[in-house]
C-alpha cells in the first residue's frame, strides 16, 4: 500500500495546523457558523442533528493493522467506542467534540491518515474494487491508479471548488465491484485486441434524486493518458456545471442536457487543447506509485489444502462461512475473506473498537498486514492462506464477526438516516433491522440466495437504494415517515436503476413488503434464479400485485 513521501506529510500536517487555529476561532467566537462551515467541510468535518461528524478518507478502501489500531483508539478516545464504515470506503465517527477534532486528525497523521476532501464540492475519495490485487479475475491492479487520482485531485486548483462534489471510481476486472456506472467517472481497466491494458472511461453516473447510469464517453483511453484526459473532463464540467441549482450542479445533469454525443465533442475538443505531455506524470512517477502495490511476500504453496477440506467436513457453520465470504485468490493456496459487519438485527457497517483491533491482529498475523474497507460497508482480509482460514474464522466468531451473510439479504446497506443525519427524512437504521430480523434465519437466506437490499433515508441516496435489488427510499409525508420501494437496480457490470412499484409503506408495514417481494420471488424463480435474473425476466407486475393485494 501507499506510504507517504515527504510532500504528503508535510501537507497534512499543514493542514491540521491549519485547522486547529481554525476551530479555536470558532471555540472563541471569532469566526461565526456560517464563515467556519466551509473551513470544517474542507476537514471532512460535518453538522449533524446532535453533534459534529467526522468522516475519514481510506483511500481505494485500503489500510494496515496500524491504521486500524488508530481508528479504534479514536473511537475510544474521542467517540462512544465505534465507527460507521460508509459506502464510499471511508470510515465516520458519528460523536467527536468540536475541540478535539485537530487532536483527532493529528492522531490520524500519526499514522498517514487525514480526512481532506470527504466533504465539500471537491473530487472526493477514489474509490476502487475492494478486492484489488488480490482477485483471480483481475486485468490489472487499478490501485496505483487511483492514487495517482488521488494526488493529482488533492488541492487542485481548478478543481477545488466545483459546482458540485464529484466521485470517481476505478475497477481492474471485467466483474463490476466499485459501481462504476454510478460515478461521476467511472474507469474500467480493460484489454484490447493487441493484448494491451487501458481504460474505459465513463461519465455522468450518479444516484441522488435524479439517478442515471454513466455514458462511455471514450471506450479506450491508453493509461499514460489518464490525468490528461481526466483534465479535459473536467474542465468542460467546471465551465457548463450549474453553479446556480444545486439539484443540477452535478455533471450527470450536464451529460443529459447536453447529450452524451455532445459532451465527448467538447470534451475530445478540450483534451486537444490540453498540452498532455505537461499533464502526464513522469514514467518513473507512475514506477515509484507501482512499487507501493507490488505483491506481498506470499508463499509457495499448494492450491489445494488439506486442512481446509479437512474443517469443511468437520464443520457445517464454518463450511457455511466459506461458501459466502471467501473468495478466490490469484495466488495459489491464499484466498480472500469477506468480513460481514451486518450481523441480524445489528447496525450495517458499525465496528466497536474490539472489532476493529481484532480486524487488526488479523491482518498483522494472517493477512500480511492489509485491510480493505468494501462500499457495502463490510471489510476485506485480501491474503489469507487457505490452510490459517479456520483459525481466522474462530477468531471472528469470538467478536461477533463471523455472519455467513456476504450477498445474501441480511447483508444491507444502509446510510446513518434521521438517527444521525440532518438531511434525512426518515430513519434507514430501524428498518434496515427489522428487515434483517424477518429475513434473517441463515436457511432462508442460503435459499433465498443472491439478494442486495439497500435503504437510503432521504432523496441523496446515500444507502444507494437505486442500485439495491430491493431498494428502499425513506421520505416524510404530513409529518410521517413512509418509504418508497424500487426494484430491479444493480451496480455491476450490467448496472441498471431500480424501478418504483407504486405508493409507499408506513415504517410499520415497510417490512411486511419486502417480505411479500421476497416470498414472490421465491414461488416464481425457474432453475435456480437469482432475484435479479427473476425481476428482469418477468418485470415488476408480480411483485406489485403481492404487494399491493396484501398491503
């Protein structure tokens, strides 16, 4: 993983010196709410209905035992003894005190961390695949990419105050796992007929109270050319974005008035004005970022593991486990394990600060030292030896860590909502847990099968309820909250936005919806099915008439 250079320390430290002059200007009086709100966002540092928030940048979603060790001593230290894991793999302490936020990001230093653009109209964390690396199914690490991104973006000066916030995601594999269509720009590594490795590149993707699917604007875009075109990209956004409306400041609005078509013209055209030599990082730039991402020290082992088969049969939860949260690895005899932080009836993407220093001590001891942080708000063990998955697997079932649920209907995605938010509507938690209460029997589950459930408590789609199988939106209607039920969304490869069924359900009859959906499902599907398959083959009417007829 990436380790800072001198010019990154230096400008963290800066800025937390800088910030911490800022707050006791605010502590004291001398700076007002309204002059300090743009400081603070600049700092990742929110106003939420009962206290600050702080949210944390985990760059492409990858981090060490070290830095996990902090963020569990800040959570102690300075909020109620967790962290909420969020969809853009970062990382939100929901409870810190406005005084001791510098001390919180000098802590995060420490250990090279910072929470710089996670807020504000700004291009925000780089997101990426959270498997990256690791994934038997992987063209090329897109990692050493998006930290490429990720220095170019820091404190750019066109791109610093934009009309709107802006997302960007990479994935190396021909398998979707980062959303990519949902992006502001979205890339996908990919090959050529020649054998040559470049990117797709995708633009105007985005969810929110207007949500649409991303437009490939270049199909193939040689690597080299990546910042100069991403440039271009965004200067023809900074020129045309809405600075007037916010409802249609983001670029996806551009792309639609404009027309795909359009919008490649100009961008084509700006792209040839740009002088990209300037704009292109040095050869030995890029070589320096790929060493940081070069293979660990793996061993020499067999594929197949004896001991592994040997538990399986032992076993059944454990078989049970791998079957969902381990994956396959490139490397022979590793394998990838897939943390779950929803267990039944629990808070999705909430980790106490036990669970994260036992996350730790994991990737220290069996992991080579690596952690990643998935936009479903579970975390990732990337290198895991076959033969050392039973004793991880043991060590997780003792902190309560060891849901066999990855990709099944208890694993949901839910954003903070009106418990925390100040922008919600109504509340994602409580539903999110009642939901995963109803559905949550491990032997429904596995028949079940395949199942996103994903719940936003408000239009900004924070839950990414457009993109979930089941998508659950929460709104406020005469004081009362109801919620909108969409199917049919996906984030992967063959991204698609869910679509409303009809009128939207009480908090108390909410439930009972999805549960009429999801029994639909299961007396309809042909030949092993999953909902999605099911959904796209005989369309919304079934689910609707359940519904509706019932409810």
């Amino acid at each position: 993983m990436y380790r800072y250079d001198e010019f990154d320390t230096t400008f963290v430290r800066q800025r937390v010196d800088q910030f911490r002059d800022q707050v006791n200007r605010r502590v004291s009086g001398d700076l007002t709410e309204e002059q300090f709100r743009p400081l603070r966002l600049m700092n990742g540092l929110y106003l939420q209905l009962h206290a600050y928030m702080l949210r944390v940048a985990i760059p492409y979603g990858t981090l060490n035992a070290r830095q996990m060790r902090q963020l569990a001593f800040i959570a102690d230290e300075y909020d109620k003894g967790y962290g909420h894991f969020t969809t853009r793999q970062n990382i939100q302490f929901n409870w810190p005190k406005l005084p001791d936020v510098p001390d919180i990001l000098e802590h995060l230093a420490d250990v090279e961390m910072h929470a710089i653009q996670t807020s504000g109209n700004c291009i925000r964390n780089v997101t990426a695949d959270q498997w990256a690396g690791a994934t038997a199914d992987e063209f090329e690490d897109p990692r050493p990419y998006a930290e490429l991104m990720r220095q170019w973006s820091s404190l750019h000066p066109e791109f610093s105050f934009l009309p709107r916030k802006f997302k960007i995601a990479v994935t190396g594999a021909a398998a979707d796992r980062a959303a990519i269509a949902y992006h502001d720009i979205g890339l996908r590594l990919k090959r050529n007929a020649a054998g040559e490795t470049g990117f797709e590149v995708m633009v105007g993707g985005g969810m929110g109270r207007t949500p649409m699917l991303g437009a490939t604007v270049r199909d193939w875009l040689q690597k080299e050319e990546l910042l100069a075109y991403l440039e271009a990209i965004m200067r023809v956004y900074n020129l045309h974005g809405r600075r007037d409306n916010k409802y249609k400041a983001r670029i996806k609005i551009l792309v639609h008035e404009l027309g795909a078509e359009e919008f490649t013209r100009q961008v084509e055209d700006e792209y040839a004005r740009i002088d990209a030599p300037r704009i292109m990082p040095p050869p030995q730039e890029l070589t320096r970022i790929k060493t940081y991402f070069a293979p660990p020290a793996y061993e020499e082992l067999a594929d197949q593991s004896p001991e592994l088969a040997r538990r399986m049969n032992e076993n059944t939860d454990f078989a049970q486990w791998v079957d969902r949260n381990v994956v396959a690895h490139k490397q022979a005899g590793y394998a990838i394990v897939n943390i779950s932080l929803k267990p039944v009836g629990g808070v999705p993407g909430d980790a106490s600060a036990a669970q994260m220093r036992a996350v730790a001590d994991l990737a220290e001891d069996k992991s080579l030292d690596e952690i990643r942080v998935t936009h479903e708000q579970n975390l990732v063990l990337p290198h895991v030896r076959k033969a050392d998955l039973y004793e991880v697997w043991q060590s997780l079932k003792a902190h309560d860590l060891a849901d066999a649920n990855i990709g099944l209907a208890t694993d949901i995605i839910a954003c903070p909502g009106l418990d925390y938010c100040a922008l919600a509507t109504a509340r994602s938690i409580p539903i999110s847990q009642d939901i995963s209460r109803r559905l949550g029997d491990i032997t429904r589950q596995r028949d079940v099968g395949d199942l996103k459930i994903k719940i936003s408590g408000c239009i900004n789609a924070c839950g990414h309820h457009h993109a979930g199988h089941i998508g659950i939106l929460g709104l406020e209607k005469r004081g009362e909250e109801y919620y909108q039920i969409t199917l049919g969304g996906s984030g992967d490869e063959n991204a698609s936005i869910g679509e409303i069924i009809g009128p939207g359900f009480s908090s108390e009859t909410v439930t009972d919806a999805v549960e009429t959906i999801v029994d639909t499902y299961v007396g309809l599907r042909q030949d092993g099915e999953t909902f999605l398959d099911a959904y796209r083959r005989v369309g919304p009417d079934p689910f609707k008439e359940a519904v509706y007829a019932t409810h």
